[in-house]
C-alpha cells in the first residue's frame, strides 16, 4: 500500500510563515488618537482616565489625570469641555459626560484628601512664575514634580487670578478653587501675595532665578467712548466682578444694562440678578448666533430672566440714567451697521463688558522681548520669548482667553522651562492617526442616554450665589465613564479573540492586549470588522 501524500515545510521558508497563498491582507493592531484627547486645550489624556473611572477605580483615574492638569474640580465646573463636542459617541446618541466625570474625580479627591506625589528629585534650579491664576499655578505644578524650586508671585490677595476675580461664585465656589490651589502650595510651591513685580529683568537678578515664566492675567478693562453726564453711573465689568469676592459688594441699582456680548458680560448680567435688580438688560450690537458667549451659558440667563437687545449698541448716557440705543443691521459680511433709529432704555448703572487688557508694564527692561496688539509673541512650540529662559502664556500670549487654554500653557511652558534648563530640546511626538466614527463597530454598544447633572431651581439661583450646577454621584459617574467607546484603542473586550475561526489571536494577559500569530491567520479580517473601537487596521502583505 503506497504512503500517504505530504509535504514537510522548512520553518525558514517563506510558504511556512503564510496561512496559503489567498492572504493578500494581514490584522494589525493600532493605537489611534481619540477625538476628545485631540481636542483638549489641557492636553489631557480624557480617554486614558475614562479607563480607571469605568472600572470604579477613581483614586487611579485622578492620579491619571493630574498628571495633565492639577485642577479638576475647578475645570470640571469653568470648563467649555469642547471635548464633548466632538466625541464620537455625540453620532450614537449624546456624548459622554466628560466634563461631569471629572468634575466627581476632582470633588472625590477633595473629600477624600488626595495629594500630589512629592517629587523624586531636586535639582537645585530656581524658577520664577508671575501670577497664580490658572496658567501661572498650572506651571509652577508641573515644575515642581519636575524637582525645581518654584516661587510664584502674586499681585493680589489671593491666588486664583481671573477664576477668582472674573468667574462668579455660582459658578466656582472659592472653597473649591481655594482647595484646588492650596494643594499646589503643598507640593513645595512657595506662593507670595500682594507681591507685585514692577521690573522682571532686576527681580531675576536680586533673586538668582533661572528662568521664569510670565501669566499675569488680563486685569484691565477695555473701554469705550460712551459721551454720557457727569450724573451717569458707568462701571466695568472686571471691577463689578473683583468686588464681588471683598466684602463690600457693588451697588447696581434695580435697573443694570451690560454692554457686551461675551461670557464676561452674561456674567454680570446673572450677577446683578442675583443682587437684587430687577432688570438686568444685555446690549450687544450682534444677534445670538454672532454672539461669542457660549450658548449653554446664554440660555442659562435667559432662565434667570436676564433680557437681551439684541442688534443694538449704545450712544450715549444721559442724565438720570436714560441710554440711548441705536439698532443695528448685519450686513452681507456680517458686520453691524447703523441703521438711524434710536430707542431710550432707563437703567440705575450702565457695565461695560468689552474685553480685557494685560499690564505688560514689567518688562520694560528685558530685551528680545516683541510685542503686538497688547500680548507677548512667544514660539507657539515652546512657549518661550525672544529673550532667552523668559517663557509666557496665558492672557499675556496670543491664544483664545479661557482657563483650559491657560492650563495647557502653563503645562507646556513648564516642559519646555525643564528641557531648557537641563540644555536639551524636546522633540514632539508623532501623533496617532485619528479614532474617526467610521472606523468603529457600533453594533456592540447598547443605547445609553446621557446623565444630566442637577440644577439649581430658578428662585434660588437668582436669590442666592450657590452653586448652580450639581455633582453626579458615584453610581451616576461609573455609569457615564463606561458609556466612553475607548474610540482607536483596544480596550481588551475579547471580540478579535472570539470571533477568530483560525485561533490566530493570542491573549497576553490583563493590560497586555493581544498579538497575532500569523502562522494560523489567513487574513479574512473579521476581526477588524467586529472590533469595536477600530483598533485593528488590515494592510497589504509584501511581495
């Protein structure tokens, strides 16, 4: 009887590490960039967090997300979280309750007394930071894990900068923002008030610093020309705001017209709401869909009954009050236009809203710097100015004004600050290719509605300064981290492993995801197809 047919292969021969000559196509797994991490000003790791938050282990999510930014109880109430505008579970149903999430990280850790690390080394340099507002408070954090001896000084009372002077207490309870930056201070921060820097360049020397990092806020308020009486009340809205937080608060009168259409100007609105006026009337000379405040905040007023001219700017103040108002048109570029009609409005203080300016008076002395149009031009890659180891960010630098931008500034200064005075030059990472929607499975998640946090009901909010904005609670936050789709990342779900009909995927033990042997794989791709978050690419054999 003959033998049976067969063919032994060499290992070393190409046909041994292919499954047949049909697998044009081989899996590959992937790491792809998240839409809510690329989008954070703050560069967090949002999706790395959400990771340790769905499995209930907050401690850990929180100690992954200070690594990026210190302060998530305050961002977590002040944020824009224009993270959620582009999550990809937005396509399913709503996006994750990012900013929810970590505001219950950043009130968890406060109540349960969580602190920094303590850093591993010292090396003996000197940084200064001018200014404890978020940018400057932001720096001196991560300097200080990086070893440096950080002195931050502050012109005012109290550290915070324009979140304590220019967010109103319902919507940053100072408790918790003066938490947030006391935990700094117990780093090894050295934090010195009602200290203001009139010359960088001498201060510097006198105190053998090695570098600095300026973020000084923008304080001064910009103003129009309004002709008015000597009997108009004309006040600014920075000031209004500042007052709040001393012990006498302003007095607005029944009838407080704010002119601007920023979120500084529906700030004040609800403020003068909340201190008894009657009437609290917004002039912008734009319509809503022009206007730059952001629209959750807009429609928040609108429930306060804060009114709104819409399409109007202002003339003049006469006696007693009386404004005159000239309604505008847009034109076919969307600039206001007079039209020559006028109306009167009665109003006890008229507030100007227009913007803010920084006082870049300390640094008449140091060279290299340039300026334009009221900020300091820095390298948009490091942060530094035209004078060697002088780095800014914030309000000083040409950047949209908000605390998140102000918060990843601070910390890439403060990397860039570190590189510096170690004498290296810190290359940028190659990025991920981006986790779109299209590359996901969304047949493996189930329907599950967004949580909305509980809001203050309209009689006390406009009675009261508390908070407006709850918190979720524990059981609510698991449940909205673990609607987060890990988008571009494996997350270990077992799908690859399951639906493979060859064996060919290998498990490599919790954390370690999976590989593929090749030697089984004949390149059907199911399991690219059925993976949930797309981290699986199929890319073409060689040869």
């Amino acid at each position: 009887m003959d033998k049976p047919f067969a063919i032994t292969l060499d290992p070393g021969s190409s046909l041994a590490n292919k499954t047949g000559s049909w697998r044009t196509e081989r899996p590959v797994y992937v790491d792809r960039l998240p839409p809510c991490n690329a989008q954070c000003p703050a560069g967090e790791d949002i999706q790395g967090w959400l990771f340790h938050a769905e499995s209930g282990d907050y401690q850990t999510a929180w100690r992954h997300l200070v690594r990026d930014n210190p302060f998530p109880a305050i961002m977590g109430r002040v944020c824009y979280h224009s993270c959620e505008g582009v999550c990809n579970r937005g396509k399913l149903d709503a996006a994750v309750g990012i900013n929810s999430v970590e505001r219950f990280l950043g009130d968890e850790a406060l109540q349960q007394g969580w602190a920094f690390d303590k850093p591993a080394i010292e090396t003996g340099r000197r940084v200064l930071v001018i200014g404890a507002g978020p940018s400057g408070m932001s720096a001196a954090y991560h300097l200080r894990r990086a070893g440096h001896a950080v002195t931050v000084m502050e012109a005012g009372p109290l550290a915070g900068g324009m979140m304590r002077f220019g967010i109103p207490k319902y919507r940053l309870p100072r408790e918790v923002l003066d938490a947030e930056m006391q935990r700094v201070v117990d780093l090894g921060v050295t934090l010195k008030l009602n200290t203001k820097v009139v010359d960088l360049a001498q201060t510097m020397q006198d105190d053998g610093y090695h570098a600095a990092f300026l973020a000084v806020g923008a304080h001064i308020a910009k103003r129009a020309f309004i002709p008015a009486k000597d009997s108009s009340r004309i006040l600014d809205a920075v000031s209004v705001l500042r007052s709040m937080d001393g012990e006498a608060q302003p007095m607005l009168g029944r009838r407080v017209v704010v002119y601007g259409g920023g979120n500084t100007a529906i700030d004040v609105a609800r403020t003068a709401r909340r201190l008894g006026a009657t009437e609290a009337v917004i002039v912008y000379r734009r319509t809503r869909e022009k206007m730059p405040a952001h629209d959750f905040e807009v429609e928040e007023a609108l429930q306060e009954g804060v009114m709104v001219k819409w399409l109007s700017t202002i003339q003049r103040a006469g006696d007693d009050g009386a404004l005159t108002l000239e309604k505008m048109v847009l034109d076919d570029k969307g600039h206001p236009q007079p039209t020559g009609e006028f109306e009167t409005l009665e109003a006890d203080s008229l507030v100007l809203a227009l913007g803010q300016d920084v006082d870049l008076s300390l640094l008449d002395r140091v060279p290299g710097l340039q300026m334009k149009d009221g900020v300091v031009q820095v390298d948009p890659a490091t942060m530094m100015t035209g004078h060697p180891g002088l780095f800014a960010g914030g309000d000083m630098v040409p950047a949209e004004r908000n605390v998140t931008v102000a918060v990843g500034h601070g910390k890439k200064a403060a990397r860039h600050i570190d590189a510096w005075l170690r004498g290296v030059t810190l290359e940028a990472p190659a990025k991920h290719a981006p986790a779109s929607f299209e590359r996901l499975n969304p047949w493996y998640y189930s329907d599950a509605p967004k949580t909305l946090r509980p809001q203050l009901d309209i009689a006390r909010r406009t009675s009261s300064f508390d908070e407006v904005q709850g918190g979720l609670s524990a059981a609510n936050a698991l449940f909205e981290a673990r609607r987060c789709l890990s988008c571009g990342n494996c997350f270990e779900c077992d799908n690859c492993y399951g639906v493979c009909p060859d064996n060919a995927v290998i498990k490599l033990g919790p954390g370690q995801r999976f590989r593929f042997n090749y030697d089984y794989c004949k390149g059907c791709g199911l399991c690219a197809a059925e993976c949930p978050c797309g981290a699986i690419d199929m890319v073409r054999e060689e040869g």
